[in-house]
C-alpha cells in the first residue's frame, strides 16, 4: 500500500538541519513580527477593541478565506483567489504531512493518493493566478496598482518555491521509476506534474546519481526559498497575509458606514488630535500596516477621479511610512523628523476627500480610511488651517445655527402659506405623524427653495400628517463632523 516517505533521498543529519532551518527561519518570523505589531500598541493611543466575537470570525470566514471583496473585481478576485488558496492548501498539506510524519500515520493508501492530487492540482491553480498577476503587473500595468521591485520580488519568491515543489517530486519519481521501487512507482502518476517532469528527465537518459545530485539541490534550493519567505514576511509586501486577518476580525462591526467615530479625548476630557503619531489609535496603525496596495479604494474615490491630489491608499502608505520612520523615535519620546499633518500628510490631500466611505466599502481587508482622515482634519480645524469660506461657513453656523447666516425667523419663511392653502402644521405645537427636517440649503438656498415649496404642496395634497420646527430648527452638524469641526457638531445636536 503507498504511503509518504519523510526526507527521501536526504541523510539523517540532513533531516536535523532540516528541523534547524524551519525552526530558525520561524523564530525570526515570530519574534519580529510580534516586535512589529507590538509598536502598534506602544506608540498608537489606546482603543477598546470590538467585542462580537461570532460576527467577527463571520467576517474573517467572509472577507478572509471566501475573499467576498476581493472578488468583486473579477479579473483580479480570480487571481487573487487562486493564488491565496493554493497557499492555504499547501500549508494544510505540510501541516498534514507533519502530522503523518511524527504523529499518526494517516497518508496511507487512498487518502496518501488523493493528497498527491490535490497538492498537484493546486500548484496549476497556483500558476495560473501567477500568471494573471504577471500579465497585469507587467502589460495591463493598471495605474492604481504600487508598481515597484520589492512586488515584483515577491512574486518571484513565491513562484519559485511553488515551482520548485513539483521538481524535487520529479527527481524523486526518476529515481523510483529507475530502481522499480514498489508501491511508490504505482502512485506516482497520481502527482501528475512530478511523473510528467520524471519522464522528461528518463527520455533524456539522466542517470541515478545524477538524478540524485538534482534531488538533493532543488530540495536545499526550496528550503531555503521557504526559510527566506518566513524572514522577509514580517517586513515585506506579503505582510498583509498576517495583518489584514487580525484587521478584517478588529474592525468596527458596529459602526454604520456613514457614521465618523467620535473624536478621541483624553483623560481631562480633552480632544487628542491626529496631529501626531501618539493621538492615533492602535487600530489605525494596524490599519496602515494591512493596506494591501491594491489601489480599489483609489479606483472609486470620486476626489482621484476629481483630479484632486487624495489618493485613500497614499493616505494609508504615508501613515504606514510616518509610523515605520518615526515609531522608535517616539518611544524614546524624541521629536519626530516630519510632521504627521502638513509633512507626510498634506493638508490639501486631507481637504480634498468629501467622505463619501467609498473607500471604506470597497477596501477587501475593511481599512476605515474615513476615520483617520476625519481625525487628521480636525487637527487643521484646531490650527485654523481652513479655506476662508468654509471657515465663514463655520462662524455662520456657530452663531445663527444655518450655513447661510440667516436669523432663525428667516428660516421657514418659505413656508408661508399661499393663499387658499393650509398652513404647514408646527410640529412643536400640534402633534403629527411625520417631522420634516428641511435642512439648510432646502430652507435658504433661492435657487432650491421653490421646489421645497413644491414638494410641502405635494405632501399636503396627498394627505400626509406632517409638521416642521419653524425657527427651531438647526442645523444637523452632519457636514461639520465631517469637516472635523467636532466642537461644533456636539453644540449642534444638543
């Protein structure tokens, strides 16, 4: 019956440095990475963390492994997808052979065979993703992807390791179908890329010894391909394999896309503004640290589309280059080399997102963009770095409650009935079934105002029981939020 051979053709000591290797290449890997994501939470400010347990591991299982948004965008969902899955699979399968080796046997017979398959079928989905990654980093070259050689090396990496797993099967399946061993020779087509490769190397006339010397050097060549991608993970492009699950499971599940999060205060009370790394939250940094690069959130920003210089992934990048370069220096509480707003950020970038949440609802590892933007924003509100009429709009709604500077009495002077017509009921005096919020620009605006006047007329002639707040009224504080102006807001809505 065929069953899996541990380290075939590789001496004893070879198996130790085998063991060795993995496990110096894993220690590295666990130590820095967790020295890298402890700098989140000694430089970024606190924030308590989500606490739904079974709504986020959904979102992990959604976003994660099913790749929900990532397949929105065909072409690269599929790409993704199959390269993602690949690597699951092969992992599941070392996992698997780990097991068998020093466990329990359970890679015997069919099941040893329809392992062999599965591992074979998945490197071809693995080289197809491979190949539509190359095409569209190397021809289509889509302006919202980071063209730039540490991608293209990590491509490369992990092409390499994959392809060199089935050649090492190949030599290996030379050598048995050589030496006629039994059962191995019968399970061999069952790796169909190895046999096929085998025969290759057979019609050529290779002898055993030869076979055995390419054996043992693509076997080298593949572990230390596979040590390297453990050392370079903890600080390279492929890093968001690690980050981007731990975001997609701590992101704000409870948070409504078109509700900004309050702004920070601390312990007096106090707003704590995003103007240097110490404000940010954890969250945030763990945000910059999983953007994937993917440009998605670029491709729906209506301000990139606009011309204007915000790009919601070099937001995430510059916040991501601002924390690598400065978060040492801030733990031994030295001054930072830039400043966050106005430096690595600039101030019209931040002015020029309209906080719309495009971003936010089409980034595939759920990045809040949105929030981090608010945050640096009302930082420039602070320092009065405003464009003058947006600071006039911000007096006006500070002292008369409206946008436009208009008395209180001015605002339901629209509603002023026509003659033969009912008045618009006064929802502080009579009870009604529906409270018209009319807004602003729907109440003072003269080029709006008459369809105001239009739509009362219809609601009244088909009889629906509303009322407004008259003088009452004020402004919601939804834009000033947004503008960053958080003081504002809250004397807006209480």
């Amino acid at each position: 019956m065929p069953t899996r051979v541990d380290f075939w053709g590789i001496p004893g000591w070879g198996a130790w440095a085998v063991y060795g290797i993995c496990f110096a290449a894993s220690l590295y890997f666990i130590v820095r990475f967790v020295q890298e994501a402890g700098l989140w939470f000694r430089v970024g400010r606190r924030q308590r963390p989500t606490s739904n347990p079974k709504q986020q591991l959904w979102n992990v299982a959604k976003y994660y492994f099913a790749q929900a948004r990532v397949l929105k965008q065909p072409y690269a969902g599929i790409m993704h997808v199959a390269i993602f899955w690949s690597f699951i699979v092969f992992f599941l399968g070392t996992a698997l052979a780990t097991i068998n080796g020093h466990f329990f046997t359970i890679l015997v017979g069919p099941v040893y065979l329809a392992y062999k398959l599965v591992l074979d079928l998945s490197i071809l989905v693995f080289l197809v993703g491979v190949g539509m990654a190359a095409y569209r980093r190397y021809v289509q070259k889509p302006s919202k992807l980071t063209l730039d050689s540490r991608f293209n090396q990590s491509l490369l990496l992990i092409s390499l390791i994959v392809i060199l797993g089935p050649f090492v099967e190949s030599f290996r399946l030379a050598v048995v179908s050589l030496t006629n061993e039994q059962p191995a020779l019968a399970a061999a087509p069952w790796s169909p890329i190895g046999w096929g490769l085998a025969q290759l190397w057979l019609s050529g006339g290779a002898s055993q010894a030869s076979l055995m010397a390419w054996h043992t050097g693509t076997y080298v060549a593949h572990l230390l391909l596979v040590a390297l991608f453990f050392v370079m993970l903890p600080t390279g492009t492929l890093l968001h394999i690690m980050t981007s699950g731990f975001n997609i499971y701590l992101s704000k599940i409870d948070q409504p896309l078109g509700r900004l999060a309050p702004a920070a205060t601390g312990p007096s009370g106090e707003y704590l503004y995003a103007d240097k790394l110490r404000n940010l939250s954890w969250k945030q940094l763990l945000d910059s640290d999983s953007c994937t690069e993917c440009g998605r959130c670029e491709d729906v920003c209506p301000a990139h589309a606009a011309g204007r210089p915000l790009s919601p992934k070099q937001v995430m990048l510059s916040l991501r280059t601002a924390f690598r370069t400065e978060a040492r220096r801030v733990m031994k509480d030295q001054p930072e080399l830039k400043p966050l707003v106005g430096g690595y950020v600039t101030d019209e970038v931040l002015w020029s997102c309209t906080t719309c949440g495009a971003c936010v609802n089409e980034c595939p590892v759920l990045v809040n963009h949105l929030d981090t933007i608010v945050d640096m924003r009302r930082y420039l509100v602070s320092e009065s770095r405003v464009d003058e009429l947006l600071q006039t709009a911000l007096a006006n709604l500070g002292r008369y409650g409206n946008s436009f500077g208009q008395s209180d009495r001015a605002r339901a002077k629209w509603a002023a009935p026509a003659p033969g017509a009912p008045k618009i009921k006064d929802a502080r005096k009579e009870e009604v079934e529906y409270l018209w919020f009319v807004g602003d620009y729907a109440s003072f605006n003269p080029t709006v105002i008459e369809t105001t006047k239009l739509l009362a007329s219809v609601l009244q002639k088909a009889g629906v029981d509303f009322g407004l707040l008259y003088e009452a009224e004020r402004n919601s504080g939804n834009d000033v939020r947004r503008v960053g102006e958080e003081g504002l807001y809250v004397m807006l809505v209480e």
